[in-house]
C-alpha cells in the first residue's frame, strides 16, 4: 500500500527545517528516520520538525519523533516541533510525549530568537 508522506528539508546555517506532510506510519517512518540523521549531523545547532501538514500518525511516528529528540539533544543541539494538527497533537498530549518536546506554532519562533 503505498503512502501518501512525504519529506521536504530545508538546510540552513542555524538550523534543520524537516517538514512532513501526509500519513506518519509504519510504512513511512524509515523515510523520516533517514532524513533525521542526516539532519542530526549537519552542523546546525537546531532540528525543526514540521508537523502542520501531517494527516496521521501512529505510534510508529511517534516513537521516531522520541527517538530523534533522544539522539539530537544528546549530540548538545537543540530538537523542537511545529504544531501538527489535532490529531497529532491529540497523540502527543494522550502520550505525554508534548511535555518532553519543545513544541511551537511555527519555526519563525525558534528561528527569530536565535
């Protein structure tokens, strides 16, 4: 079954915007898991992820967003999400997982204060 996911990076100096849009599931977090590694070693000192355009997700995707947050905040940077909507947020609410992120309504946020 193919998904509808798909993955949009944006490099910068200063950070790692990774906006996702579509289904966050089994079948599509190995994309997601890729491009956040290769964002965990850029040397950029913060790592966005963009959830605003997300339609789903499961506890696959949740349990990537955990383990991103984990490895970059150990390597010293910073690691923040943009608001997905109510049903992601439901999800990372219901979890406990929003209490553990940095969570913001948009990357200006972080980007205009740093």
């Amino acid at each position: 079954m193919q998904s509808n996911f798909s993955v949009e990076v944006h490099d910068g100096e200063r950070a790692v915007l990774i906006g996702v849009s579509g289904e966050l599931d089994l079948a599509s977090s190995p994309e997601l898991e890729r491009e956040l590694e290769l964002g965990a070693t850029s040397d950029a000192e913060l790592l966005i992820i963009d959830l605003r355009k997300l339609e789903f997700m499961d506890s696959t995707g949740l349990s990537v967003l955990v383990r991103a947050h984990q490895k970059v905040t150990q390597g010293g940077k910073r690691f923040a999400v943009v608001k997905g909507p109510q049903q992601v947020q439901r999800l990372l609410s219901l979890t406990g997982v929003a209490e553990k992120l940095t969570v913001v309504d948009s990357p200006e946020e972080l980007l205009a204060g740093s």
